[in-house]
C-alpha cells in the first residue's frame, strides 16, 4: 500500500481546488423548468375555449420534451448507474479511507454529489416518462439487488478505477449532450458533467502524485485499465443495452479508448501499448 501522508499537503490542495470550482445547483430548477414546459405545451395546445379532461390529457402528453426513445435508453442506462452508489460508498469507503482521512473526506463529497446526479436523472426520466416508469422502476431494484463488490480494496487501485469511471462518464455525458433534442437534458447533462470532470481532476492528480512517488505502481494502472469493467455490467440486459448505446455511436470501444484510455496514459506519463490493444476492439 501506498503511503500517503507525504502528499498530504498536495491531497489538501486538490480538495480545495474541487470545492473552489464546484457550482452547486438544485432539484428544484429541474422541476420548475419541466413544469413550465409542460404548461406552456399545454396552453399552446389547447387554446383559450372551453376543453374536456381528455383534451387537458392529451395535451399534458403533448408538452413532453423531444427526447428519441434510444437517447432516452441510453440515459436510463446512465442513471442505472448512478443508483449504485450505495455499492460504492459501502464497499469503497472502507478501503479508500485507509489510505488518508483526506481521501476519505473528498470521498464523502463525491457521494454526495454522485447521488444528486442519479436523483436528477430520475426526476427528469419520471417526469416526462422517457421511459416506461414500471420497467426503469424494475431495473433500479435489479441493480442494488445485484450488488457490486468493490473493484479493488488498496487506495491506489481504487483511485485508478475512479479515474477510469469519471472519466468514462464525463465524456458520455458529453457526447450524449451533444445529440439530445431536449436543451434541458442537454443542460442538465452539462451540469453533470462539470462535477464529473471535477470528481476526475481528484482522483486523476492524486494518481499522478503516487506515480511520482513510486514508479512501479504503473503495473497497478495496467491491471486497472486492462479489467475495467461499468457498474451496469450486473444487468441482464447490459449486453442489448450496450448495443444500443454503440449503435447511436454515444459509446463504443473506439470512443473509449481514445477519449477515456489513452488521455489518462498521457497524463499519468505511461506508456501502456498492451492497454490500448485491449481497448481496439
């Protein structure tokens, strides 16, 4: 294990960093604002008369956001992911805690900030019923029954792990952004993807600061990027549900090795030619 109290004045200084940068928003703007589209939907639709209950209805259906049923998908799966936070914090927490009580305090923060991602996504998935609510419901309860056994239990693997997933994340939030015909998920999605680039700067820097201090760890990094698998590989559909996420070209082996693999081995200064093969497909 990695001893990590010579860098204390450095972990210090990244958890300042994070709480400088990070700004905080709310459930409640993402609720008035789908509301207000609803109404104004529904004004549009139904004019100034006189209208019956199944008018009123079909026009509260009709104030839905523009959202493709695959993009829609392809956001459940992510908010799939973040509901196995629980896993995370029980089975993390313990082991990333050992390394410095700084590492365990920024761990604290993320939770925090991981869960209010998934609650959003629920929100907005709920509200417009992108998907139908009983199965996504359905799935929820699948994934924490799945459970999910920590990734590694040494501080340093963990943090390799964490790098990989923020990052991972952050540019699926931001390709998916980039596609969606709702600019309030698009929104949304942005907003989350300036924590996760947030939580990535952490555990990205506090990787680097180990590698400086022993070289040799780099033999740990392999090991992390060669077996990385996602939280929602424990679903019984991931496989068609990865398919469709390849298919709308938001994810795939090509865009994980060249956005999230070979950054991170830039900027670690590694030069890991068997890690990239693993990742080509």
């Amino acid at each position: 294990m990695i001893d990590f109290d010579p860098l204390e004045k450095h972990l210090a200084r990244l958890l300042e960093r994070h709480d400088q940068a990070r700004s905080p928003w709310t459930y409640e703007d993402l609720v008035q604002r789908m509301q207000e589209r609803r109404l104004d939907g529904m004004a549009r639709r139904l004019g100034d008369g006189p209208v019956d209950l199944t008018s009123v209805r079909a026009a509260w259906a009709a104030g839905a956001g523009p959202l493709h049923p695959d993009h829609a998908r392809a956001l459940e799966t992510a908010y799939l992911g973040e509901t196995n936070l629980p896993w995370y914090a029980e089975n993390l927490y313990g082991h990333l805690g050992r390394g410095h009580p700084l590492l365990a305090d920024f761990f604290r923060r993320w939770v925090a900030e991981e869960d209010q991602h998934g609650r959003a996504f629920e929100i907005y998935l709920l509200m417009d019923q992108a998907v139908p609510p009983g199965p996504m419901l359905d799935a929820k309860t699948t994934m924490l029954r799945a459970g999910r056994p920590a990734p590694a239990t040494d501080p340093f693997e963990i943090m390799v792990y964490t790098s990989i997933q923020e990052l991972s994340t952050r540019v699926f939030y931001a390709r998916l952004a980039r596609v969606v015909a709702d600019p309030l998920l698009a929104d949304l999605l942005r907003r989350v993807q300036a924590d996760e680039s947030l939580h990535l700067a952490f555990y990205r820097d506090a990787v680097r600061l180990a590698l400086h201090q022993r070289p040799e760890l780099a033999t740990v990094v392999h090991r992390g990027l060669m077996g990385f698998r996602e939280p929602v590989t424990v679903l019984p559909d991931y496989e068609q549900r990865k398919a469709l996420i390849w298919d709308t070209g938001i994810s795939n082996l090509k865009v994980f090795r060249t956005e999230v693999v070979e950054p991170l081995l830039r900027y670690w200064g590694l030069d890991d030619r068997a890690a990239r093969d693993r990742w080509s497909g």
